[in-house]
C-alpha cells in the first residue's frame, strides 16, 4: 500500500451511465484519478459566494458590451462577430455550461480558440 493510501476503503456510487461519463470526462480534462476526482470534488470548499458571482457576471457582461460598441464603432463589426462564433463553438463542444466553472475549461479554450493576433502571425 502507497503512502496516503492507509485507510482507504473501496466504495460504491450510484450514478447513470450518462452522469458516469460526464464524470469520467471531467476527471480526465483534470488529469485526476476518477476516484481521486469524485473525493476531491465532494470535499471541495463551497462556490464563490452568489453577490460575488452576479458582481463577476456583471462586470463582465458589460466590458463586453462596451467591447463590442468599440469594435462596431471602428468598423470591425465582423471581428466581433467571429469572436462571438469562436466562443459559441467552443461553448457547444464543452457541451454543458456547468463544464465551464471547471478549471481545466481554461486550458482546453486555449488549445482550441485562437485569437486573430495568432492568426496574422501565421500569415
């Protein structure tokens, strides 16, 4: 037996075989263990306090808007849209939005989603 492995019981979860999968992405996009993942998870501390998140939404949402005016203003309209349709792809092959508040999300955006300064370099 490893070392942090004393006391350390098989147990049994009960779960769909489609929650199983979504489960089994997660931990993978992680790099965890399955079981490592669904005790890391559990005992995770609690979500960020709801006041936080509306004031992150929030602030969000309107430097986007902001962005957006500022783009349309200048002429690049279009930028904005195609910046619009690489978040759109993205979210869809994240498949569901709760996968987002996982901190792998970050990193599987930035192996896929390329910004137009990447795309100039390479032209």
């Amino acid at each position: 037996m490893s070392v942090g492995e004393e006391g350390r019981r098989q147990r049994a979860v009960m779960a769909t075989d489609e929650e199983w999968e979504r489960i089994s992405r997660r931990a993978a996009a992680s790099g965890m263990e399955l079981s490592r993942f669904i005790v890391h998870r559990a005992l995770a501390a609690d979500m960020l306090p709801p006041e936080v998140l509306r004031r992150a939404v929030r602030e969000t949402l309107a430097m986007s808007l902001l962005e957006e005016r500022r783009l349309r203003d200048a002429g690049l309209g279009a930028d904005w849209e195609d910046a619009c349709d690489a978040v759109d792809g993205w979210i869809d092959r994240e498949g569901m939005m709760e996968r987002l508040t996982d901190p792998a999300a970050a990193n599987r955006w930035k192996a896929v989603g390329r910004g137009p300064e990447e795309e100039e370099e390479e032209s």
